[in-house]
C-alpha cells in the first residue's frame, strides 16, 4: 500500500529536526576550521599554533561529550514528557544553542561558542534517539520500514550541505553564517511540530 503523503511530511520535519542536525555538525568543523581558528586567536591575547591547535580540538570534542550527556536523558524525555514534547523540547534546545553560536562570533567570546557546541550535542543526541521512536510509533507496520529510512537519508543529505556551506570558499570567515542556516532549518520544525499528534507512551 501506498505511504500516506502526510506521514512523509511527518517523517520529514521531524529528519529536520534531529537528523539533519546531526549530520550537518558533524563535518561543518573540518572544512572551516582555518575561520574558527582565527576567531579563537581573536578572542584570546596572543596564543602559539599549538595552543590554538589544541583549545579547537577540545571545542570540537565537546560536540561529542554533550552528545553522550543528552543520551542518558532519551527514555527520560520521551517517557515522562511523551514523545511529542520531547522532541520539540531538543528543538527549542537546538535553537538556543544555535543563537549562542551566533552570538559568540559577534562578541567574541570562545567560551559561549564552546558552550553552545555541548548544547548542541547535548540536545542532538537526544533528538537523534527521540524522533526514530517517534517516527516509527506513528507508522503503520506495513510502511514502517521506508519511513525510518528518512532519518538516515537526512544524515547523508546534510553531510553533503555542510560540507558544501563549510567550505572557505563559500563563508569566508563568517563561520556563524553555518548556524544562521541551521538556524533557519529548525524554524520548520519548530512552527510544524506543535501540530503533530502524540504518540503516548502507554500505547
């Protein structure tokens, strides 16, 4: 039988909220890392190469520790907030991490950048385990399985456009430019997801 058009649109902007997110942060530290780099230099007095080598390998490991913080909390968050409120819970998280970011490029502060780079791990591991559960609680059996290829498929997508977006070629050095379009991706998310239906625990 045929995928309800409905639950595609479900199963895509709950991948742009979780997902996409994941993929995208992934690779945007590599190629842009000459832009994050001189902004640390900036936002400290004077550093050797091999101090800002190693305060930059600590903020991008910091992704990683917030992402295994936040997945201590998935059963925590979709049982006792259900699986809706949860997931729009790692959102709004996800954007305020993501105003962080922004923030701290124009003041320049290197520490509410690291900051911001926990949150992000933090609510992404969360939105990562949250939302295939929501996603495959919501789809009848027989279609189940081409639904949950959604979540992997946004991973791919995003790899491939931060990758592209990352690139000193395309931002220069206006790496907040990479949150901007994170930013303005979670907006859908954020306006469409209160619309949803729950899927309670208890079913």
């Amino acid at each position: 039988p045929s995928s309800p058009l409905r639950l595609w649109v479900f199963a895509l902007v709950l991948s742009l909220s979780a997902g996409f997110h994941f993929g995208y942060n992934l690779v945007i530290s590599n190629p842009s890392q000459g832009a994050f780099v001189k902004f640390l230099n900036n936002s400290f007095a004077p550093m050797s190469n091999e101090a800002l080598s190693s305060y930059w390998s600590l903020i991008v490991s910091l992704l990683y520790f917030g992402g295994i913080f936040g997945s201590f909390y998935i059963r925590i968050a979709a049982d006792r907030l259900g699986r809706k409120n949860a997931i729009y819970l790692t959102t709004v998280g996800q954007t305020f991490a993501c105003l962080l970011s922004i923030l701290a490029f124009f003041v320049r502060s290197a520490h509410m950048y690291a900051f911001s780079r926990f949150l992000i791990g933090f609510f992404q591991s969360m939105a990562v385990g949250i939302a295939p559960m929501f996603l495959s609680e919501s789809s009848p059996p027989h279609i189940r399985g081409r639904i949950s290829l959604s979540t992997g498929l946004s991973v791919q997508l995003s790899v491939v456009i931060g990758s592209i977006m990352a690139m000193p070629q395309v931002i220069g050095d206006s790496w907040y430019l990479l949150y901007v379009i994170e930013l303005l991706v979670l907006i859908i998310p954020l306006l469409l997801i209160p619309i949803f239906p729950d899927s309670p625990s208890f079913l």
